[in-house]
C-alpha cells in the first residue's frame, strides 16, 4: 500500500492565515503538496498519479474551481499567475504537487532537516526566516510516514545557542545604527533621519519576532505578523510613533521608549545577567541610545557551542541569519544557499583555533 503524506506547507498568504478577497486574483485556489514515502517512490509514480489528478479530480472544492488557467508549470507546487476558472475540462490543470518526501522538502527548505538531522549552523543561518514559518505553520492533512512531522518539530526554532547568536546579531544592528537617525536630522538630511527611523524600527519589530521565537513571514506580511505577537500592543505605538514623528526629536524619542521596552522583554527572558533598560545620550550628543553593545556582548558571552562560538567571537561576524541581513528577494532563493553557507563557514574556520 502507498503511504503518503498531503500538506498545504509552501509559499502563499493562506499558509500564513493572512489571505483576503483580494489574494484571490490569482495563485489561490484548492492547493496541496502531496508527499509520497521516499521507500515508495518509483520511477514514472510521479506521472501516473498526475494523470489520475488530471482526470478524476472533483471541478470543484466547496464551489472553488480547481482548474488553474495557464500556470506556469503543471508540475509545481508553486503557482504565481494560475487563476482559478469553472471549466468542465479535462484533464484538470491543477495547483497539486507531488513527488518523493525528502525530496520535496529538501527542494523547498534547500536542506532536509531529518536526513541530515542536526541541522550545521552553517544550513540554519541560510534558510529565510519565512520559509521556515510556512513550513512549520501550513495545514497538514496525512502523514503515514511521519515525516512531515518531524522534519517540522526539527525546524520549529533554532537550537539555543543559534538563537542566541540570532539576538545578539539583532541587538547588534540596532547599535550600529540607533545614533545615526538624529545626527541626519541634526544636520537637516530629514528624509535620511527618517529612512534611518524606518530601518531602525523595522529592526526593533525583528528583534520582538526573536525574543518571542517565532519565524518572521515574507515582507508582505511582516507588519501582520508582528500585530500576532504578544509584545505588540506595546511596542506598536512607539513604532508607529517613530514613523511618524515630525521631527528627529519626536522620533528619538519614540525609539527611545522602544528601546528601553525590548530591554525590560529581554530581561524576562533570563537569558543573560540583568542589563538596565534605560537609554542614555550617545556620548556628549543628544540623541537617546540604549547601548545595545551591553545586550549582543551579554548574549554571546553565554553561547557554548564551539562553532557558534566561533562566528560569534567577534563583532564583526554577528551578521545573524539571512534574513537580518540580505534585502534582495532573489537573495534569499535557493540559488544563493551554497554561496552563503560558504560564507558563512570561512568566518567559523577562520577563527578556528589550531
């Protein structure tokens, strides 16, 4: 008997729980991945079943069509332009995928976290954060394996020193730039002072996503995500506050209070000593800074695995994941994993004591 598992687990707002009327337009619809047990899988079961979709396929789920008209490829699971139309064609050209279990989800993760369980740190830190979110939180509807199941509990946060690693690396970011908004401002530069503003409160939104371990979402549904979390009803109104503040004194001081409330969330955490949560002056300038340095020195300082270590030793390796740090869509693809991981693996052999 074929043992199979069915997931809806990929890209999409209905994975997320955060589609509307609008995400109908097109790429929503009946969806599903099928994921076939690796030991069952044979050459050419993959087409067969296929066509047994094609042809035997109910025209609709609860009055959804689950014809897609002209996707890009009847073979993926990820459909970006289908729009769903009522047609009593045949066969159905449908938003199902199906292939060999590990396969599938190496091919979507880029690595399989059960085959090659545990996870480096090197295969951690290039999976994007929203990847990892929709693996772990779409529907999961059979699993006769239990694959899916535990390739999800193996990827459902970090281990403890990476998200150590992670916070530092957020707490990190946070320093580097917090002065920077009110010396733009200082000197006249308004839309730099609020460009900075906007990456700094972003970068406060990220760090609230780590403390409370849970994966960011695909930009799109960054800020959804973020009103999810328990800390939002307070950081929100300092958030938005910053952005829209009118001068760079407002703002600072909006920042400032967002600051001094992620330190007070820090310490509940009891992962370091305790650190004082109120902000200060940036030297003899007047601009509020919460001397993050205190907080990412603390973190890695209680870091134990040697290879987190390693890339934690000094500031300049605490880039974090690619998520905190890579802009570019197409750079958080599959087609940048090997490139990434190589760098991140000559920053922890660099360091490598002899």
């Amino acid at each position: 008997m074929l043992r199979w598992g069915a997931a809806r687990n990929q890209a999409g707002s209905d994975v997320y729980g955060f589609d509307t009327e609008r995400s109908m337009d097109h790429g929503w619809g009946p969806m599903l991945t099928i994921y076939v047990a690796q030991d069952d899988w044979r050459e050419g079961l993959g087409a067969e079943i296929r066509q047994i979709l094609g042809h035997e396929m109910p025209n609709h789920v609860r009055g959804f069509p689950t014809f897609m008209q002209d996707p890009d490829d009847e073979s993926s699971v990820l459909w970006r332009s289908g729009q769903m139309i009522m047609t009593t064609e045949r066969p159905i050209k449908y938003a199902v995928g199906v292939g060999p279990e590990h396969d599938l989800i190496k091919g979507w993760l880029g690595v399989d976290p059960v085959r090659s369980a545990p996870l480096t740190l090197d295969e951690w830190l290039v999976i994007p954060s929203h990847h990892l979110r929709e693996f772990t939180s779409g529907a999961v509807y059979r699993d006769d394996t239990g694959l899916l199941t535990e390739a999800r509990e193996a990827i459902h946060w970090y281990p403890h020193d990476i998200w150590l690693y992670l916070l530092a690396a957020q707490w990190l970011r946070i320093d580097q730039e917090a002065p920077f908004m009110g010396r733009c401002g200082e000197v006249g530069d308004e839309l730099g002072s609020r460009v900075i503003a906007a990456r700094l409160v972003r970068d406060v939104m990220r760090l609230g996503y780590l403390m409370e371990r849970q994966h960011q979402p695909y930009t799109k549904w960054f800020g959804s995500g973020f009103a999810q979390l328990r800390c939002a009803p307070r950081l929100a109104p300092h958030l938005m506050a910053a952005l829209g503040g009118e001068t760079w004194h407002q703002r600072d001081a909006s920042l400032a209070a967002a600051y001094e409330l992620c330190a007070e969330i820090h310490n509940t955490l009891n992962l370091t000593e305790h650190l004082d949560p109120k902000t200060s002056l940036f030297h003899t300038r007047p601009f509020h800074v919460l001397e993050e340095g205190r907080f990412w020195r603390a973190l890695t300082g209680r870091i134990q695995d040697p290879a987190v270590n390693r890339l934690a030793r000094t500031q300049h390796h605490i880039i974090g994941n690619t998520s905190q740090w890579a802009e570019s869509t197409d750079a958080l693809s599959r087609t940048w994993y090997d490139a990434q991981r190589a760098l991140y693996r000559s920053a922890i052999e660099k360091d490598r004591t002899p």
